[in-house]
C-alpha cells in the first residue's frame, strides 16, 4: 500500500526504532527491494533522486513504476515513494503531482531564512495533497549523483526554528554523516543529536548511512534517529556480484548480468532492517 511516511515514522519514534530509506536507481532495485521488505512484512521508504529520476525517464515512470510493482508483486507492506535530496518547489511540486507521497525539499545550502522560506513552501503545497515533507539543517557532506560537497553542522536552534516556522514532517540535521564512502571512521555529534531529539517532537532523519559502523548506527538510534538513508552500501553489494559474474561467465544477457546482483541487494537490505528496527 502506497501512502505519505507520516504514521510509518511516528511509529518508530514512539517506539525507538529506525525505518529504513533505501534509494532506487532502476527497475530492477525497485523490485529487488519490495520484495525483500515483503519478506520482512516492515514499512519501507524507497528513496529516488533527481539524478536517479532523470537517468529513469521522469517522475511518472518512476511514480508508475512503484505502482504498478506494488500491485503486480501484491505488495501488502506499507511503502513511502520519497524524493530524496529536492532542490527546488517545482522539482518537490512535479513529484507530489506525479504520486510521490514524500518529498525531501533540500534548500540547506541557502542561509537559514531562504531555506525556512522554500521549506514552508513545499509544506504548504504538500499538505494541503496529504504529502509528507522532509528537510536539511546544516549541511551533509560527501558525494551525491556523483557531485561532492562539503559539510557544516545542524545547530539545535537552527532546527528549532526550521520546524516551527515551516511544519515539516521529519528533519535531518547534518551531524557529521557523508553521502558516499567516508575517508577514515564516521565522526557523528552524538551529543547535538540527542539534545535536538530532546527539544523537537518530530521524527529525526540520518542521512549517508553507508559506512557506519553498526555500534554508531545502533547509538544513532538511541539517540533519536528514526529513519536512516542507505544508497551507496547497496550499490557496492550488487556492484562485486556482477563484476564477479561477469569475469566468470561469458553471457550478455542483460537479466542475468543485472540479476545476479539480486542476492547481495536482498542480502543487504535484510541486514540493515533488522539492525534497524530490531531494537
Ligand atoms: P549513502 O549513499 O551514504 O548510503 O547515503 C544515502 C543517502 O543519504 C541518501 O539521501
């Protein structure tokens, strides 16, 4: 069942788990996944980019896509189709008018009051379609549809301000995780983390889970985190088994070339919802 993130998130946070995101880059991922979670009967939050929504065709093909692997699979569990990372009001606008039920409006590079301001925006335009919104305080750093950025860090006033001014569905604050691989070990602020936890009453969200150890993921969550972003530790898992296949075999069968990454996908994915929501 296709519906916004909102019940699926404050569940967790009333109960102290996280609910994974994982991020689709084609048909085959999208399919991969959904039945994997189908399997596990847990809510799951697929996550599309703008890079990746281009390289798949546009908003509708990946809107239709999701549907239509809902009802084909007999899908039962419910399922957040989320824009990751949305740049803009229109680009949010186009997702929420083609049947995302989610969106991430992504203005942290901007100063405070411009980002406050697109944010209310989208809010606005979200809610008003029963469409759930997620933003960035600070910024998260690292590398995303293979452009790199740097990172600053999420203030808690900072934070405070941003959902009392826009009345977003779940925030991200920048607390030192990278989108990508991290260059030596993940250096997350803990403490900030927790106090914002604290002092705001919606769903926390961790960005660049790849890498993390799964002490820090697990201390995250106690922390207050209730949603976490995995990308890149799936591609690198279905990366290694088709590269091994291919070496191996002399087939140019793209289902089997592409499919023979489905095990390490499945694999992962189990992995990392057990982690997060078994407590
Ligand atoms: P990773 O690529 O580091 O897993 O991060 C994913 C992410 O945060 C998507 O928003």
């Amino acid at each position: 069942m296709l519906g916004n993130s909102k019940e699926i998130l404050l569940d967790a946070k009333r109960n102290h788990y996280a609910v994974p995101h994982f991020n689709i880059n084609n048909l085959e991922w999208t399919k991969y996944i959904l039945e994997e979670m189908e399997m596990l009967q847990k809510p799951l939050i697929l996550g599309v980019s703008e890079g990746a929504i281009q390289y798949m065709g546009g908003f509708q093909v990946v809107s239709n896509l999701v549907k239509g692997l809902i009802e084909d699979l007999n899908i039962t569990i419910r399922v957040s189709l989320h824009l990751d990372h949305g740049t803009s009001f229109e680009t949010c606008k186009k997702a929420i008018d083609s049947g995302f039920t989610s969106v991430m409006i992504d203005a942290s590079k901007k100063p405070l009051k411009e980002n406050i301001e697109i944010t209310k925006q989208v809010v606005e335009y979200a809610h008003s379609k029963g469409v759930t919104v997620e933003a960035e305080v600070g910024h998260i750093g690292g590398s995303e549809d293979g452009i790199p950025s740097s990172s600053t860090n999420a203030r808690l006033d900072e934070c405070i301000r941003l959902i009392e001014e826009t009345g977003i569905d779940s925030l991200a604050p920048a607390l030192g995780s990278v989108h990508g691989l991290y260059h030596g070990e993940p250096n997350l602020d803990f403490e900030t983390m927790k106090e914002i936890s604290e002092h705001v009453d919606i769903p926390l969200v961790l960005h660049g889970g790849t890498g993390i150890p799964d002490d820090q993921i697990k201390k995250a969550i106690s922390c207050g985190i209730n949603k976490i972003n995995i990308n890149t530790e799936l591609q690198i898992a279905w990366y290694q088994e088709v590269k091994k296949f291919i070496e191996k075999n002399n087939s140019y069968d793209p289902r089997k070339v592409i499919g023979s990454g489905e095990k390490a996908i499945k694999e992962k994915v189990r992995e990392k919802t057990e982690m997060f929501m078994n407590r």
